[in-house]
C-alpha cells in the first residue's frame, strides 16, 4: 500500500491527475510571468515615474494577473467535476453510491500528506519510474453474462431493501405509538397513585351528584315530551271527532237535497209522460206475456185477421182463452 492509503491502480490514477495538474498549474505560471514581463518590456522605458504612471501600471497588471488566475482556479474545478463525473459513471453501472466528505478538503494535515506524496512522486530520483507507468483505461462493462445476473441481483436486492425500509419505518412509528400511550398510562397511574383517598372519596361524590343531575334532568325532558305528546293526541282526538260530526252533517245535507231534487224531477211533465208511457208498456208486456203461455191459442187479433181460415175465426169467436174452455178443443184451438 502507498502512503495515501490506495492500491497501485488507484495511486498511478493519482498520480496521473496530479501530473496533469502541474503542468498546468507551470503553464500558468508562465502566463503570469510573462505578464510581468511585458509590462516591463512596455513600460519601464524610463529612469523615472510619478506616482500616476507607477499607480496605472499596477492597475494595469493587476487586471491581467487577476484575470489568468481567475481563469486558472475556474479551469481547475471544472476539471475536478469532470473527474468525479467520471468516477461516479462507473460507480452507477455496478450500482454503486459513493460518499464524498467536503469537510477533508480543508484538512491541513491530509494536505499536506499529499504535498509530500507529490514531493516524493515528482523528485529527480522518482521521475524514472514515473515516466515508465502505463496509462490504464478502465476495460468496458460487458452488458451480458455475469454482469447481466449481478445488475438484476442487484436491482433485487435494492427493491428488497426498499421494502425492508418500509417495514422498519412501519414498526417504528407503530413502536412509538405504543410507547406513547405506554408513558401517558404510567403518567396516569401514578397521578392517581398521589391523589388521597378522601380526595378519590370526594371525585366519586361529585361524579355521582353530576349523574344525579343528569339523570333528572333527562327525566323532566321525558316528562315534558310526555305531557306535549299527550296534549297533541288530545288535540288530535278533538279534531277527528269535530271533523266525523262535519262530515255527518254533510252526508244528512246531500242526503236531504237528493230528495228535493227527486221530488222536484218527479213533478216534471216530461217525468209523468214518461211514467204513462212506461205504464203502457208494463201492461203490454203482461199481455204478450199472458198470449205466449197458450200456444194453441189464435184469439189474437192480428193473427184471426190475417193468417187463420174464416172457418177458425168463427170457430174462435167469444174465447176467453180458458184451459176450461180449450179442454175438449182440437190441437189447433
């Protein structure tokens, strides 16, 4: 193991970036310098300066110097999110979470663990043998086979695990619920625990005059709905009988007025002619009755004139219809 705590892989990774880091970080240092040159190339032409022209030149170079290192320090942390950005592509195809801790990039003394890693990677006696370390890519994941079976293991497990969360989560909210009301019962006990016994004597007294009360003034409620059901069904009573009685008087009017009204109807020339006519054929219906019982019988004056020999009609002369009389008499009279 290496004085950073990594394999040889990860550390030769190190050791690659911080490499790349150098370079630019002695680029920019360049930079910088020729800034400082150029100014003295352009304007230290003289012996002597006022204070305006001194004044100027600074500002001057210190818009310049500011704005390399600005560029450089930007340049450095997007370089440093493309690292990361890389790692943790890795580390989500296999599954994988990685944890940072921003608080170590402070840490003085890890600092400067890496400064003497640098001092001793980059010395004259260690150039050799970083000049011989081979730069390794990562060999791609192969989608099928082995890491096909260990993703959806993966997935599996992590569907679980969800699972398992969610139960604890359950539990533990059900766990405290129970503790909950465990506490408030212990709580309760004991305050009934201090109370005194006269004063228990004294709780169950009022507990009793309070159910007294509530208990009589639930009977006078009683009482009260009692008496108005009773005063209503009189009511109604009186009602329904005042109403039979209206109803008697009614029935006797419209039985009194249907008389009146017949008598009147009776009275009527038209009601008496119809009495005369149904008179009249009262009496004819008896006498074609009285005919039909003597079939043999021709007295009938309609059939003597018309369908019986003049021999029969002075056969038939004074018939009274008599069974007496038809007694001794042919079939035909």
């Amino acid at each position: 193991m290496a004085e950073l705590g990594l394999n040889e892989h990860h550390q030769n990774a190190v050791i690659n970036y911080m490499r790349f880091a150098r370079s630019k970080r002695a680029l920019r240092l360049k930079t910088v310098d020729s800034c400082f040159q150029d100014l003295k190339d352009s304007r230290l032409t003289e012996d002597t300066f006022t204070v305006d022209e001194v004044t100027e030149m600074l500002d001057g170079l210190k818009v310049v110097v500011h704005s390399e290192v600005e560029s450089e320090l930007i340049n450095t942390a997007y370089t440093n999110v493309l690292l990361l950005r890389q790692l943790f592509c890795q580390a989500e195809k296999w599954y994988l979470k990685l944890q940072t801790d921003i608080s170590d990039l402070e840490n003085r003394e890890l600092l400067e663990q890496v400064a003497e890693f640098e001092k001793t990677e980059f010395t004259s006696s260690g150039k050799k043998a970083n000049s011989e370390i081979i730069k390794h890519k990562l060999a791609p994941l192969n989608e099928g086979g082995v890491s096909e079976l260990l993703s959806k293991e993966i997935t599996r497990l992590q569907d679980e695990n969800d699972k398992l969360k969610a139960r604890l989560r359950t539990v533990e909210t059900q766990a405290t619920s129970a503790l909950e009301e465990k506490l408030k019962l212990e709580q309760f006990l004991k305050d009934l625990n201090k109370v005194p016994e006269d004063q228990k004597s004294k709780l169950k007294t009022q507990e009793v005059a309070a159910l007294e009360e509530t208990l009589a003034a639930l009977k006078a409620d009683f009482e009260k709905n009692l008496s108005v059901s009773t005063e209503q069904q009189k009511s109604l009573q009186d009602n329904l009988i005042s109403t039979k009685h209206d109803l008697l008087k009614v029935q006797e009017h419209l039985s009194l007025t249907e008389k009146e009204l017949e008598k009147k109807f009776q009275e009527t020339a038209a009601y008496r002619n119809m009495k005369e006519i149904l008179t009249k054929k009262n009496e004819q219906v008896k006498e074609l009755r009285k005919r039909l019982s003597h079939p043999w019988c021709y007295c009938s004056t309609a059939l003597s004139s018309q369908r019986l020999p003049s021999i029969w009609q002075e056969t038939t002369k004074g018939c009274e219809c008599s069974p007496i009389y038809h007694a001794n008499q042919s079939p035909i009279h």
